[in-house]
C-alpha cells in the first residue's frame, strides 16, 4: 500500500553528474572553435619589393672579446677602433649588442655609449626571451 504521509526524496546525483559531463566537453571544445573572418586586403605596390636593411651585429665574450661583423676588437681600444670602423657607414643603420650575461652592467654601458658617441641611434640589446 502507498503511504501517503511519506514525503518523497529527489535524488540529484545522476542529474549533477550529467551537468558535469556536459561541462567537461564545453570546456574541451571551446578552445578548437575557431571564429573566421574573412577580410579583404587592399592591393600592394607590384613595382617595390622590401629590401632587407644591413644592420650591425657586435658581440661580446665572457672574457670581453668584441666581435663586429667577423672583426675583433679590443675591450680597451674599442673606443677608438668602432669610431673608424663606422666612418663610412650610415647612421641610420641599426646596431644590436649581444652580450654575455657574466660580463658587468658597467661593460656592457661602456659599449653602449661608444655606439652611441659615434651617432648610431638605433641601438638595441639583444637577449633570450
């Protein structure tokens, strides 16, 4: 017979693990959805063609040996030696420094300010990241 009086009790478990499951595979799927949308360039230029710009690459060794495009230099002369290295190159060229990372901040400051001394304004410091 059927009790009346008895209140009945919901059983939620099945319901809680379907909404997981169902969680779990919206959260797997989102990251491949890929939203496109198509975009219409406008014509370039046939007639120029990008030239890749020389640019100036200096090293620097733990043992503060300076190399400038396969040339050595001096760490006490690198002043002087840089000065008439660049005589006759353009200004506007871009200098990068690659650097040891054992050598002082007081070094790699001093090279820094040779390149600058000599007018090149487009200086950077190379690193790993």
């Amino acid at each position: 017979m059927f009790d009346w009086e008895e209140k009945p009790e919901l059983n939620i478990t099945p319901l809680v693990d379907v909404m997981l499951v169902l969680l779990a595979i919206l959260m797997v799927a989102t990251p491949a959805i890929v939203y496109q949308e198509d975009i219409n360039l406008p014509q370039g230029s046939k007639t120029k063609s990008y030239k890749k710009q020389r640019s100036i690459h200096i090293k620097i060794n733990k043992k503060r040996v300076i190399t400038v495009e396969k040339k050595r230099f001096n760490f006490r002369n690198f002043a002087d030696s840089f000065i008439l290295f660049s005589q006759n190159l353009p200004r506007s060229l871009p200098v990068y420094i690659s650097a040891d990372k054992s050598l002082s901040y007081g070094d790699v400051m001093f090279i820094l300010k040779t390149i600058k001394e000599a007018g090149f304004t487009k200086v950077s410091l190379v690193t790993n990241g």
